[in-house]
C-alpha cells in the first residue's frame, strides 16, 4: 500500500462518518428549524457559542451534550439490563453500518491505482443495506421488549409488524431494479444512470423505473420509521413507543441511530434512483473531458452564489436587541464566505493556469462528485422532513392494507413489467 | 325533515391514489417554508422576551395593584372582601386603626401570592372602594423564589396604571 492509497481510504472512511454521523446534528437543525418554518414559527435559534449561532445549529451540539451528561435513568422492573443496554447499540450500528456501501464518487484513478470511493470498499451494494436495515429493527424489538413496559412493547410489535410487511415490498421493488441495472453493486448502478435515455433525458431510476421509485421511497419513509410511518413511536398515542422507558445516551443512541437510517435511506434512495453522485448530463468522462469549462463556471458561480447568500444574512440574520453579541454573528459569516471564496477561487485558478495533469482532473472530478452526491443526499433529507411535517400519522390497519394489499402487488406487477421490457429489448 | 345529505369523500380514483392530495399537501408546506425564508416572512411568533407581545388588550388581567387617593394615600379600607371573594385564598390582609382622619381603617398588612392566584378578577370585582385593580398590564412575573411571588401592600401600592 503506498501513501496515497492509506491517504484515499482514510478519506473515504471520513467522508462516511461525515455523511452519516455528522449529518445527525445537521439533520436535526433542519428539522427543528424547517419544522419551525412550515408552521410559521421560528424553531429554536438562540443557542449560540459566542455570538455564532449558525440559524440554530448550535442547538443540536448542545442537546447532544445534555444527553450525554444526563442521568442515565433505568427503572428497577427492567430485569434484562444488558439487551435493555443492547438495543440502542443495535439501532445505531445498524443504521451506521448500512450507509458504508453508499459510492459518493466513481471510483477514483490515482497512478494507474483503483479507488471504490465508498466507506467499506465492498461489491455487496444493495444486499448489505438490505441486510443491514433490516437488522436495526431487532434492536427496537429489543429494547421494547426489555423495558418491560405495556407501551413499549406495543411500539415494538408495531415496529416488527411494519417491517415484516414492507420489507418484502421494499425487496421486490429493489428486485426490479436489479433487473433493469443487471448489477447489485452500486457503482454499476451509479454508472449506468449517467447514460442519457433517446439522448436527451439522463436515465435516472426514477425515469426508468418510476413505480419502483415510488415503492421504494414509501417502504424506505417505512424502514426509516420516519411519519407518516412512525408506529413504532407513536408519542400520540403509546407514549414513546419503544424508547418510553430510555433517557440519557441510550435514548440518544435511538435518537442519533434514526437520523442516520434517515441519511442512509436518503444515501440509497439517492443511488438507486436520483443518479447517484451524477450531475446531470455529465457523466464521469463528460465531465473529465470538460473539466476546464466547469472549474470556470464554478468560479463564476461561486462568487455569485456566496453574493446572494450573504444578502439574505445581512437581511435576515439579525438579532432583536441592540448589543447582543448575536448581532456579530452576520459579519463572521460573511468573512467566513468570503474567505471560502478566495481560497476555492485561487486553488481553482491556480490548477487552470498550471494545466490539468491526468490526476488533477481524477480528483477534481471526484470532488465535484462528493460535492454532488452531498447535495442531493441533502435534498432527499430534505423531503423526509418535509413529508414528517406534511403528512399525519397512518393508522395501524390502513399501514398494514397499504402494504400487503397496494404496495406487494404493484412491486410484483412491476418486476414482471421490467422483466419483459429487459427481455424484450435485449432480443 | 331537517336532514342534511353530506356526500361522502374518497371514492374517486383521485382520492383513492392518496398521491396527489399529497402532493398538494406538501406543496402548502413548502410555500409556507418559502414565505417564511423570503424577504416577507410571515412567522407569527415573537423572539419573546426581547420582543414583548404588541395585542395585548387593555381589560387584560395583570398583577394586582393598589389605588389611591387623590391624596397619595391607600385606598383600602381592609374590609376584607375581596379576601371573602378569592376563589384561591391568595389574599391575606391584617387590618389597623387610621388615625389621619381620611377613614377610619386601613390595612398593615396587604401580600397577595400570585403563585396561588388565578387571575379570575374576583377580588377587582368585590371591592366597594375601588381599590384593588389589575390593570398593571405585567402579564409576565418572573421571580427566583417562591417567596419573591407574595406581593406585599408597598410592591402592589407601587404598581401603575397601563396607559393604552
Ligand atoms: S384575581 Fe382571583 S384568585 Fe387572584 S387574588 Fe383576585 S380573587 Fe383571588
Ligand atoms: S381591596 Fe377593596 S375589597 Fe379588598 S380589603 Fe381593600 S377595600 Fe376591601
């Protein structure tokens, strides 16, 4: 192994931790804050660390900081201590585990070397992530079922439930996917979505596929346990669901394994159907090709984008009373966007003018890629929060009629209408 | 008959898909989200306390105060009815002689304990001297104790009027 290749992986494996656990605080933040914002409130935006409130985000580090250092409370009935312990470890790791197939860049070319550009350097692709949401739903059944508390078991067999019933919808409509992309490994799929269809529309998953785009962002909200499939939780209803009786870390864990399933959703959701690390019309060798001409734009757009950016803080970010040291917070940021701009202009240009070595533009393609593949991982989390705070709550019996009664036999109708097609055309 | 025949939704094939009532659904959420980070937000809440609340009306009921006389005095005659009136007890009075020949009582003693209060106004409504009212317009008390929350006669003497 040389030194680059130690360098890439370690790269890889913080980009992972960076989609999937950073988000968490970030998810959070967008879902308070744009929680807020649909209800035409504000959400919470007054914590701040000197001055620098970030629109809230401080929020989250500071309730993160609370759970840990709260007590962790555990009451005398519950006997099973260590699966009651277990269980948050298993939503979380789970949850984390699956995003580590997620490819944010095609794969890497350094000196002739091959980089995956994903967390684990793996080919199981959909299997694993199959395998591993799957898998978080015993710790909920877990934990339910060790805290030895009439709400908490409800929660866990509506949880288990809900999962038995769209797994296998979400299983098929992946199989029908698989069909068509004739790979399970997701760089493949990736790749295959930078085609063009009749040479004009990019043939993402949810052109090509689009029925099996919608089961499998339903079943996915379902796996997620994300509204309107939130049965597990229920705090309307069964108090918590299955963490009624975690508080402190352990509760935590739940709250940060969720996020991450989210992200990991979203990551998958993503890849399969949204074009994955692509931007549109510009596959990987498109954009090798043109890297020049998109490093120029890019230096054209960024200043105007980071403009109209800092207009909306100095109009927006202010605070209500005169000398609060909050009121700082708008001048940092716009230095903070004005030295980003520098730095990414003058890196930038500097490559333009020294001309683009064969590696150069391998990276610069996978940068723009993990940029790409971040927004629309952004974008996706987006969507699960504004449907949470769009949709209400299903009811139990209409769960379960959606699942086995809509969802299987579109998925099953699908499979057999994607079978034919492939055949057909392969004729 | 008065009947009224109240037709029933969700039996078209729109409204069977679900999927464009929710469509619809999330297009008002997002045009809320939108309003709300434009230059015209409409956020009907407050950054309370640094922005205090603006419809507060005139008749609200806030903490108690003491009126006066024209000469400056308590207004009180410690006839004890508004405590005979307060559904929660809250007010506890200690009546003494006054010898400045204005009346003939006063109270010594006047604490009302805003932690048992409910604000139903009863006691304004007792008093024949119109002495007691809670037109202070303080509808936020904020104290670190609980004996911080017991008003004495000279705190509820102090409180003014709210001029619109
Ligand atoms: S407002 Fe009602 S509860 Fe409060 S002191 Fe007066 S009578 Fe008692
Ligand atoms: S406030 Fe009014 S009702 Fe109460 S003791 Fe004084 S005069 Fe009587």
């Amino acid at each position: 192994m040389s030194t680059i290749s130690i360098a890439v992986v370690i790269i890889n494996v913080i980009l992972a931790l960076l989609f999937s656990l950073g988000a968490a605080p970030i998810l959070v933040w967008i879902e308070r804050r744009v929680a807020g914002l649909i209800q035409d409130r504000l959400g919470p935006n007054r914590c701040h660390i000197n001055g620098i409130r970030l629109g809230g985000l401080i929020q989250s580090f500071a309730d993160m900081l609370k759970l840990v250092f709260k007590e962790d409370f555990k009451a005398k009935a519950i006997q099973e201590s260590f699966f009651f312990s277990l269980a948050p470890v298993i939503v979380f790791a789970s949850a984390f585990l699956s995003f580590m197939v997620m490819p944010f860049a095609d794969d890497l070319i350094i000196n002739g070397e091959r980089f995956i550009m994903q967390g684990l350097p793996m080919d199981l692709g959909v299997l694993w992530f199959l395998a591993l949401a799957g898998l978080s739903v015993y710790g909920i059944m877990l934990g339910g079922w060790s805290s030895r508390n009439k709400y908490s078991l409800l929660g866990a067999m509506r949880a288990g439930a809900q999962v038995i019933s769209y797994e296998a919808a979400m299983g098929l409509s992946v199989v029908s996917v698989l069909i068509t992309y004739g790979s399970i490994h997701l760089g493949d799929i990736v790749a295959y979505q930078g085609q063009l269809l009749f040479g004009f529309i990019p043939a993402w998953g949810i052109i090509i596929q689009p029925i099996a785009a919608l089961i499998f962002i339903i079943t996915a909200f379902a796996e997620a346990n994300r509204t309107p499939f939130d049965l597990a939780e229920g705090e309307s209803e069964i108090v918590g669901g299955f963490h009624t009786e975690y508080s402190a870390m352990r509760f935590g864990l739940f709250f940060v394994g969720e996020y991450v399933a989210m992200s990991a959703s979203s990551a998958l959701i993503v890849t399969l159907f949204l074009g994955g690390y692509h931007l549109p019309y510009l596959n990987t060798q498109t954009l090798q090709a043109y890297m020049p001409f998109i490093l120029m734009v890019l230096i054209v757009a960024l200043p105007l984008g980071s403009w109209s950016a800092m207009r909306w803080i100095q109009k927006h970010n202010r605070w209500h009373k005169a000398n609060d040291i909050r009121n700082h917070e708008s001048a940092f940021l716009q230095k903070g966007l004005i030295g980003l701009n520098v730095l990414v202009i003058a890196g930038v240009g500097a490559l333009l003018v020294l001309g683009l070595s064969e590696t150069s533009t391998n990276v610069a393609t996978a940068v723009i890629q993990i940029a790409t593949f971040a927004l629309k991982l952004l974008f996706m989390n987006f969507v699960f929060v504004w449907v949470r705070w769009t949709l209400p709550r299903f009811r139990y019996d209409q769960l379960q009629t959606l699942g086995w009664k809509v969802l299987m036999p579109l998925a099953i109708a699908n499979i057999f209408i994607s079978a034919i097609i492939v055949v057909a055309r392969g004729l | 008959m008065g009947i009224k025949i109240v037709p029933r939704h969700g039996n078209t094939l729109k409204e069977k898909l679900y999927l464009p009532a929710i469509f619809g659904g999330m297009k008002t959420t997002l045009s809320h989200l939108i309003t709300n980070l434009s230059d015209t937000p409409e956020i009907k809440t407050i950054n309370y306390p640094e922005e205090q609340p603006h419809d507060i009306s005139e008749r609200y009921r806030g903490v108690h105060r003491l009126t006066k006389r024209d000469d400056g005095s308590v207004r009180c005659v410690a006839c004890f009815m508004c405590a005979t009136a307060c559904p929660a007890e809250c007010i506890f009075i200690e009546a003494e002689e006054r010898n400045d020949g204005v009346d003939e009582k006063m109270p010594k003693r006047f604490d009302i304990d805003l932690l048992e209060c409910v604000f139903c106004g009863a006691c304004v409504e007792a008093c024949p001297c119109d002495a007691i009212r809670m037109d202070s317009g303080i509808f936020s008390f904020i104290g670190k104790k609980r004996e911080d929350f017991v008003l004495s006669k000279e705190q509820l003497l102090a409180n003014e009027e709210k001029k619109a």
